[in-house]
C-alpha cells in the first residue's frame, strides 16, 4: 500500500471516528436532560440504530487505526498473548472481585491486601490481575495498589447470569481450545464434521458430545458422584449471555403483531430467552423444550421469577430430543437461541426437518443466532456493509461472533452461519428465508417459512 493510500486511509477512518463520536456525545447529553424523568438501567439499555451504527463505526475505525498505525510485530505479540486477558476476566469473576469492590469505599477503593485477603488470592497477585483488566478498561486503579470498578466491572455487581456466562466460557471451553490447533493440524480429524471428532473431544478426554459429557457426573474418591459445574451454571449463562448480547432480539422483531401466539422455544435451555419476551409482551404464550435434566433447572428458574406463568400454563416445560418430531404443532413460532451454531450442518438440517411437518401455513422458524459477514466486499450483498475505509463488516465490531464462531468449531464442529448459508440450510429442509432481520446487536434472527 503507498503512502498515499495509507495517508487517505487513516484520514478516512479518522474523520469516520469524529463523526461517530458527535453521534455518541449527543445521545449522552439526550440521556443526560432525560435522566430526571426517567432512569437508564445499563443491563437492559438498548441503543438507537444511529448510536448502535456509530458505535460500530468507532470499534470499527480503532481496527483500521490499528493496523495503520502500530508496530505490526508489536501488535502480533500482544495478540498471541491476549488469553491472559482472558483469564485475567475469569479469574476476577470466579473471584467475585466486582462484589467485593462494590462493598468498599467507591472513590477510595480498596487496597490489593485487603481485597487479597477477602478473597483468598496473595496481594500482589491479584494487584498483577487486576492492573492488567485496568490496563483493558475494565476496573479501575484509584490510586496505587487500590482498587474499584469502573462503568464496566460495575455491570457483573450482582450479576450472576453475566458471572455465569464468563465462567463457562472460562471453563470446559477454555480447556478445550488449547486443542484446538493441533485438531486442525490432524491430516484426519481437520477433513471430520462430527460433534464427536473435535477439540473439546480431545482435550476432556471423551467420546460424547458436549451436553452429554456436561450431564456426566464426577466420581469422587470415596465413590460418590457430584455434578459437573458446567451443568449447573450453564443454563444460568446462555441467560446472562442473552441479556448481554441479545436483548435487541426483543424489540427488533415485531413481536407485538403476533397477539396471543404460541413461542416454542425449541432447545429453550431454562427459558431464559422466553422468560424475557415474556415480560414485555404479556399475550404471548410459551412452550420450552429441552432435555429433561435442563427442564429441572427451568422449573426452578420459572417458579422463582414468574411462578403465575408455570400455575396458569401460559408457560409449560416438554421434554424434547429435537432430532425427533415436534410435538406441538401449528405453533406461530419455532424459536431457537443459540441452537443451530451448536451443530454441523448435516444435523441443522435434521434439526429443521423434524420441525417442518409440524408448521401450518402461519407457522415459522425464528432463529437467533449470529449472522456472520464478511471483511470485503461483494457486489451480491445481501446486508449493507460498514462504510469505507473499514472492513465490510466494520471489522473489530465483529470480532465477537468471529471468536464465537471458532468457540462452535472447537466444541462441536458447529459454526456460525452468514446468509448464503442460512439459505443452504432452509432449501435442504424444505424451507425458505424469508427474510434475516438485522438487530441491534450481536445476534440477529433468520425468519424462515415453509418452502412451498
Ligand atoms: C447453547 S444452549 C441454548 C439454550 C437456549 N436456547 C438459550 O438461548 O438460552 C443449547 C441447548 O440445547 C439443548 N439441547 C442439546 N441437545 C438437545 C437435543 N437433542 N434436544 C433438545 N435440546 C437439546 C441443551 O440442553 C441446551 O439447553
């Protein structure tokens, strides 16, 4: 690339990340004269489609300004290091470090020895920690070796569904992708689409799938089993990690025209998505399918926070093996969350198929998932790209369902889908997209219908 090239480059990207931060600037000024009528709860806060635009722009605009500007052998260093981050996050969440800080003076902080010793972890250990989340912008060093949150450890106070979601990524995940390099670099194993020939199988030492290793228990020494942790925190985090990443899904979909429709929430783990769109839109009516062990948790999840909806059957639980028909039929919605990136496509298709006999001619299929796009650009766009100079799909701001897409290869062989092959998978079905919408945020939902 010249010089000039670069120099248009930069300038482009700079002049991108000016206007944006205009966008930004207003909309917290806009808050700041609503905020005496109304108050802004950070967990559930959804951005307009222009701050949501401009805050893409500006992640998007620091990717550019990164490549332009750094040292590239600095910067490749830094990458090839940043899973300490990683568990430097896992580590303060495990340890309720947010908690603890939330407990303490919030201007003065709290030292590294008195929060070392709450916690159980030496002083200058858990300083190094945190000092390396500060240096990311997450906590915050008030003053030397004292500690206190920030705008951003503040959202896991209390949190145990944020928490929750953290941990498991932290846990089996992690483990299995160290294997996930030499599971590629296998002349046998890369060639495999099994959910059963993949890093997490290699790493956990297992020949079953991940929710079935997941519901083994662990033998102690004295004989007696325990569950395993990830059981029981998993459904609690694919919650948390809803309302983190996809609480857009409940406005950017016309919910409100489908009345007093039935949602089976197929593969619903405990409900947490349908527990939610629940308490906006009080017509709806709810069917959760899961696997028995994952409805138990769902019972307890439904009786603590909407226990009426359980009594009066507005909500009900079904055990369900969706490779099997689908029970309820003629329903106005098949939902499913985070499902079909769980499997090779070969199963999608299954998946799908086991639906399809059941759906009237009002039924269809919600899925939310990401919707990965690419960094060029093409001249078939189905979604309208990031603005130049930034990468097609603004680039840093899709470097989540990128590491989510990598996180579905390592445990299932799975993957993330973009729009060609949300339609691939539809037309193997029977089925058509009918259309991808766009949400704020990063899942969206595919609407398939009956192909004929
Ligand atoms: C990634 S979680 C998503 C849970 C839920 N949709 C949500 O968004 O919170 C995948 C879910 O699929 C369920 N699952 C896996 N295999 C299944 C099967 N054969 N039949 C029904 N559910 C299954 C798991 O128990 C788990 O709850």
């Amino acid at each position: 690339m010249s010089i000039k090239d670069r120099a248009t480059r930069l300038r482009a990207a700079i002049t991108l990340l000016t206007e944006a931060s205009e966008i930004v600037i207003q909309h917290w000024e806009d808050e700041e004269r609503d905020s005496s009528t109304k108050e802004v709860d950070r967990n559930f806060f959804i951005p307009s489609y222009e701050l949501f635009n401009a805050r893409r722009t500006i992640q998007g605009a620091m990717g550019v300004c990164a490549e332009l500007v750094l040292d590239p052998r600095a910067r490749l260093m830094e990458m090839a290091a940043v899973y300490y981050e990683a568990r430097a996050l896992h580590i303060a969440a495990e340890a309720r470090v947010a908690d603890v800080l939330d407990s303490g003076d919030h201007e003065k902080g709290m030292s590294a020895d008195d929060l070392g010793r709450r916690i159980g972890i030496k002083e200058h250990k858990i300083a190094r920690v945190l000092r390396t989340l500060c240096s990311a912008h997450v906590f915050q060093e008030v003053s030397y070796n004292h500690f206190a949150n920030n705008v951003v450890s503040q959202v896991l106070v209390a949190n145990d569904p944020l928490r929750a979601g953290i941990l498991v990524m932290g846990w089996a995940n992690y483990t299995a992708s160290t294997k996930l390099p030499e599971t590629l670099l296998d002349p046998v194993k890369t060639q495999s689409e099994s959910a059963l020939q993949t890093a997490f199988q290699a790493a956990h030492g297992t020949q079953v799938g991940y929710f079935e290793w997941m519901e083994e228990p662990i033998k102690r020494n004295d004989g007696s089993t325990q569950p395993k942790r990830e059981l029981a925190t998993f459904g609690l985090a694919m919650w948390g990690s809803g309302r983190a990443m996809g609480w857009p899904l409940y406005y950017d979909y016309p919910w409100q025209n489908l009345g007093s429709a039935t949602v089976v929430d197929v593969g619903g783990g405990v409900g947490g998505f349908s527990l939610e769109l629940s308490k906006i839109h009080s017509n709806l009516k709810f069917v959760i399918e899961d696997r028995p062990a994952v409805l138990k948790q769902a019972e307890t999840v439904w009786n603590q926070q909407a226990p009426a909806a359980l009594q009066i059957g507005r909500t009900k639980l079904l055990p369900h093996d969706f490779f099997t028909d689908q029970p309820v039929k003629n329903a106005e919605v098949y939902h499913m969350r985070y499902i079909m990136h769980d499997w090779p496509d070969e199963d999608c298709v299954k998946i799908l198929q086991a639906i399809r006999p059941a759906m009237g001619p009002n039924s269809r299929i919600l899925i939310s998932d990401a919707v990965m796009i690419p960094t060029c650009r093409s001249s078939t766009e189905t979604v309208t790209p990031a603005p130049y100079p930034l990468p097609a799909n603004y680039g840093f701001a899709h470097r989540f369902q990128n590491m989510r897409d990598l996180n579905m290869l390592t445990l299932f062989n799975g993957r993330e889908r973009g729009p060609d092959e949300w339609k691939e998978l539809a037309r193997k079905a029977g089925l058509r997209v009918e259309k991808i919408w766009e949400c704020r945020g990063y899942v969206w939902i595919t609407e398939m219908r009956k192909g004929d």
